[in-house]
C-alpha cells in the first residue's frame, strides 16, 4: 500500500477529528523541516507559515494566524504536544464532538496567537510564534473545566484528576522560567483563557464552535451558489418549469443540493436540480 493511500486513509471522511488533526501536525512538521533544509528556502517557511511579532508582516500575511499552529520545528515539541492533544482531545470528542474539537483547537490558537501579538507589540520583541501548543492547551483546560474529576490512571501515579492535570501542564509549559519563550508562553496563556471562556459560555447556552462553523457555512454556501450560478447563467440555464414550493421545503431542496456538491461535485446534479440551484440564485421560485 503507497504513503497517499495511507494519508488518504487516515484524512478520509471515516477518520475522526483529532486523528486528522494530528496527521495534519505531523505532515507539516515533515514537509517544513525538509523545506528548512534546503539553502535559500529554509527562510520562507518561517516567514510565510510562523506567526511574526510584527503587525506590518502580518499584515501581509494573516493566514499565520492559522498556519502557526500547525508547524513544528523540533522534533520533541511535536510528539510532546500530540501526545497531551491526544489525551485529552479523546475525552473532549466524547462529551464535545469532534466540530467543537476543531474549533476549540483553532480558536484557541488564535487566541493565543492574538495575545502572543499584543505581548511582542508592548515589550518590543520581534520574533515569531510556531507550535500548536496554544490550541493544545484550549482543549486541556476546555476538558479540565468540563470534566474536572475524570479521571486517568497513569504510570507511577495510579488514578488522577483532569483539573490537577491541567493545572501541572498550564503551570509547567506556561509559568516556569517565563523568561524563556515568553512569547510562546503568552500564547499558552492565551489559548488557556479561551479554554475557560469557551467552556463558561457554553453553560450559559452560548456556543462559539457552533457559531463560526454556522458563519463558515454560509459563506461557504455563499460561494458555492454564487460559483453554480455562474456555471449554469453560462451553460445559458434551462427554462424547466419548477412547482411552487414553500420556503421551508425551498430552503431543504438547497441544503440538500449543496450537500450533494459537496459529496460529489456539480457535475453528480440532475439537470432539474440544477435548474433548481439556479433559480434560487436569482431568487426564482
């Protein structure tokens, strides 16, 4: 069985959350750490993937605010940080889901990232943040404020608490000898409080996973009705006549057609349902 196979396999749609996650992790850390190797490109994968201190790099380049935290230099912070990932990303899937998975992990780091940037901006450093130790540690203390007497047994240690847990990871990668890596420890901080923030909110009934992937899936239908409408004004459309539905059967019909181009490309439509699709972009009914 070739590598694509395999990665192919584990990025598949059966693959869960945090299976892909960490895939994802290890692919970067691959990928960059053979790219740093080779003379007059080792530069660019900092430059254009680490998140900078510098607001006037960033400006040109917000998508860090993302890539950061998917790229390891070091060999031993990847496995570090994928195994406490793993740990506790397995108990925040079973409560959570694997959607609030990826989105604690992200909004996490970019918390993280965020407060990293104000630190840099009022000491006046200027370097770069890389790591997914953030994220990481949105979901820990997420899991430890859900969850805070669950417990794991380890080696040496027999049964221990989630919340003592978190509190030895947050003090450890986050307090120690702040004087070294103090940017990737404000990062840490950062990711901390949105673990905190996200979870107390959640109670309370406001769920801000749930929110941007409802944000993310209208702009994504947005684009996907604007690039079908496009295709099919240009195909010239086709004048079948369609029933007069209600709004709410109307509105089922898109999702379901969307869904469908999502699974297997435009082309999989019927031409009734692109009629349908087309239509509605022109608010037909």
């Amino acid at each position: 069985m070739s590598l694509r196979t395999e990665i192919d396999k584990l990025l598949g749609r059966n693959a869960g959350m945090l299976t892909k996650l960490i895939v994802i992790n290890v692919i970067v850390f691959l990928v960059a750490n053979i790219l740093v190797n080779i003379p007059g490109l080792g530069g660019y994968v900092y430059d254009y993937l680490a998140l900078p201190s510098s607001l006037h790099k960033l400006l040109y380049r917000p998508w860090t605010l993302i890539t950061y935290m998917f790229l390891h230099i070091q060999t031993m912070h990847l496995i570090f940080n994928m195994l406490w990932f793993y740990w506790f990303g397995i108990i925040f899937t079973d409560f959570m889901g694997s959607k609030r998975l990826l989105y604690t992990y992200l909004l996490g780091g970019i918390a993280g990232g965020i407060l990293f940037i104000l630190f840099s901006q009022a000491f006046m450093f200027d370097t770069y943040l890389l790591g997914a130790s953030a994220g990481i540690m949105a979901v820990i203390v997420a899991t430890a404020v859900l969850v805070p007497d669950y417990e794991l047994r380890l080696i040496f240690f027999g049964p221990v608490k989630l919340k003592y847990l978190a509190l030895a990871s947050f003090i450890l990668t986050s307090l120690v000898d702040f004087n070294v890596n103090s940017g990737g420890k404000v990062s840490h901080i950062g990711g901390a409080l949105y673990g905190i923030l996200y979870m107390y909110q959640y109670r309370k009934g406001r769920d801000f996973a749930e929110i941007v992937a409802n944000f993310v899936k209208k702009i994504g239908t947005i684009f996907t009705m604007a690039k079908a409408g496009a295709k099919l004004k240009k195909a010239g459309g086709s004048g079948i006549r369609q029933k007069k539905v209600t709004e709410d059967e109307k509105q089922k019909k898109i999702d379901a057609i969307l869904d469908k181009i999502s699974a297997s490309g435009y082309d999989a439509l019927t031409k009734e349902e692109k009629d349908f699709l087309f239509k509605s972009t022109r608010g037909e009914s």
